[in-house]
C-alpha cells in the first residue's frame, strides 16, 4: 500500500511541475489538420515512454540476504527462504509470525511525505493504544509458548488484576482468542516446515518420541533429520500428534503415513528411530512392508540406543536406588531454599570450586543420575575439607 502511495506521489508530482516552451510545442511534432480546422493545425505533443517502476517491495527490508545470493533469512527469528520466493510469501510470514514487526525497533525508516495538498488525520489515542496491546498480547503469546503454559493462564483472576493495575486500559485477549492465534501461528510454522523440506534432496530419517503432558494427554513428536549440500546435520521438527492411551500400533502407523504425505517425504525416508516398544516396533515394520512393496527403497528401523542404554543403568542402580531418591530430596531442597543456595555458594567461593548448581535426575536421560551424584560426591568431599579447615584454625 505505501509503495503504491509513493509512486502515486510521485507520478502526481511530475504532472504538475512547470514545463518549458519547447517541452509542450515540439518543432519536430507531426502537424495534422483536419477538414475544419485553422490554417495552423493541431499540435499534438509528443509521447515520451512510459517510467519505469521499481519494484522493491518493503517485506525485503525485514530480511538479510546471504552472500552467496541465494537464500534470505529473516531478521528476527533468521527463518530462512530461497531467493526466489514470493514477496507475498515474507509478508505472510511477518503478519503470521510477527505482529506488530514494524513497530519493532529501527528496522525500517518510511520517508515522510511532504505533499500540501495531502490532508490526513492523525489516529485517535485509542487505536494507538489498541495496536500496543495487541502487541502486548503477542509478547504474552511468545512468553506462553515458550513456557508451555495452556492457554487458560491468561483466565486467571489474580494476573488480570495485575494487569489492570499497570494500566485501566488493557484489555487482554481471551481463552479462544489465544487459541485462535497460536492455531494460525503453528499453520504458518508447518507451511514453512513443508516448504524448507520441498528444497531437501537427500534422504530423509526420522525419530519418534512420546510423552505426556501436565494434564495427563499422551503425545508423539516427528522429527526428521537430514544431511545438506555443505554436509552439516539438519533437523527439524514435523509434527506433534495427540495419542490415544493405550496407543496402538495402527495409531501410530496412521500418523506417520500421514505426516510423509504432507510433507511429500514418503519416498525419501530412510530410517526410523523409536523408543524401542512393542507398538513402535509393530508399527514400524508395517511400514517396511509398504517401502518393500512400492520399491523406494531401503528402508531399516532401529531402537534408541540412549533408551537401551539408560534401561540397562537404571537396572544397575536398582539396589542404590533408596540412596539416590535420598539425595534427590536433599538436591530439591537445597534448590527450593535460597538460603541454603547462598551458603553453598559462599562455601564454593571460597574454595574456588566455580558455580555449581545440583541438577535433578532425569529418568529419560541416561546421565541424568550420573551427573546428579557427581556434583554430590563432590559437595560431601568439600564439606569434609570445610569441616576440617574449621577445626584446625580453632586450634
């Protein structure tokens, strides 16, 4: 809109602008005279071509282009495109994924425009503050999906009140309207993700993953991975599907049949990582059967060796186990306490033993236990030599 503005202006102004004698009669214009006319005839001015347009739009001051000149990256979240991707393309990308870009910073400069005849009315107080909370929400919006937070936080009574003490005027949105907005944002995501694996022409692996969230509703993740041209490892995540529970082989086979032809990928996988159980594995040799059949080529699946080397640790620590569930109480105290925090951290000063905070024990990582008692063999060896510092200058 503000391009076609300028030109516009610009095109106005030209038309206006005084013009010489020798512009408007032209000696050497042809002279017609019709059946009529006055012995001098008609002078007809001469046609000058038409102006050529520039054609830059404003979306491009929002990317940074690479210096081999063939992709761009966006200058907020570095997503990036090929060089001969649409214009409508970046645009959608900064209304979907970034409202309010071009309030963000001195990203961009628009030349004011010095025209008399232009009358405008400046924007009541309202709208103004309107757009600043809309882009208020969106912060909350990043700051939601960032912490995994359901989108029912912002129906809290207490946060509301808060806000409504900063400012009367703030109006933040609701339950569905969140909804709404992360729904259009993770559609924009998954278009971006289906056109950066369309410029992928290497075999593609994927890995599964399930879990369960804070509300018990289990799910399954698809990420698939792949070597590019300049041979560096590349991943990205496809899909998030909710799992019926138990989840069945069939569920799973369906999901992944369905996420390979969204992304037109079902004939360029090449593996498949699961977290070697029963229903993966079934549903993962239903899928060789389909590769085999339709001659696409090798197809293999494979158990995580992490899984199977953490089931293997957690078999060893079976016997240690009421020692470390003990000393998992002492670490989720000792973080819970700021006190105890900052006396553990004085105590690390002042034997030069660096910052040390006590990590929790991940059951699904298999140096989760290791790491934890690491740092408390390390604690129980520096309060031995604390303690007996003490007691040798009271001597």
């Amino acid at each position: 809109m503000e391009w076609n503005v300028n030109n516009a202006l610009k095109s106005l102004k030209a038309d206006t602008e005084p013009k010489s004698v020798m512009e408007v009669i032209s000696t050497n214009g042809p002279t017609v005279t019709g059946l009529g006319s006055s012995e001098k005839g008609t002078v007809t001015p001469p046609v000058k071509p038409p102006r050529k347009k520039t054609m830059t739009s404003l979306y491009l001051k929002f990317f940074e282009t690479a210096p081999d000149k063939k992709s761009r990256s966006c200058k907020f979240c570095r997503q990036t495109y090929s060089i001969a991707t649409a214009t409508g393309n970046l645009g959608r990308h900064l209304n979907h994924r970034h409202p309010g870009y071009d309030k963000m910073g001195d990203v961009i400069i628009v030349p004011a425009l010095q025209m008399a005849s232009v009358s405008w009315k400046p924007q009541s107080e309202v709208k103004q503050t309107s757009a600043d909370f809309d882009h208020l929400n969106w912060l909350l919006l990043k700051w939601l999906i960032g912490s995994s937070l359901p989108p029912s936080s912002f129906g809290d009574e207490w946060l509301l009140n808060s806000f409504k003490f900063a400012n009367p005027l703030v109006k933040i949105w609701s339950t569905e309207r969140f909804q709404g907005v992360i729904l259009e944002v993770s559609k924009s995501m998954r278009e971006d993700v289906r056109m950066c694996m369309e410029q992928v022409d290497s075999m593609v692996s994927i890995t599964l993953d399930f879990w369960t969230s804070y509300e018990q509703v289990s799910y399954m993740s698809i990420t698939g991975h792949w070597i590019d041209e300049n041979w560096s490892l590349r991943k990205v995540l496809l899909d998030i599907s909710h799992t019926p529970y138990p989840c069945a082989a069939s569920d799973i086979y369906e999901t992944l049949v369905k996420v390979f032809k969204m992304y037109n990928i079902d004939n360029r996988i090449l593996c498949c990582t699961h977290d070697n159980s029963p229903n993966a594995f079934h549903a993962c040799h239903v899928l060789k059967k389909d590769f085999d059949g339709r001659k696409d080529g090798p197809f293999c699946y494979i158990p995580c060796a992490a899984r199977t080397l953490n089931s293997v640790i957690e078999d060893g620590l079976r016997t240690a186990k009421p020692a470390i569930s003990k000393i998992r109480e002492f670490v989720l105290e000792m973080n819970m306490s700021s006190e105890i925090s900052e006396d553990f951290k004085k105590m690390t000063d002042n034997f030069q033993e660096g910052s040390w905070k006590f990590p929790i024990d991940a059951s699904t990582r298999w140096s989760g236990n290791y790491t934890m008692l690491d740092i408390a063999c390390k604690v129980f060896a520096l309060s031995f030599l604390s303690l007996y510092t003490n007691c040798f200058s009271l001597k």
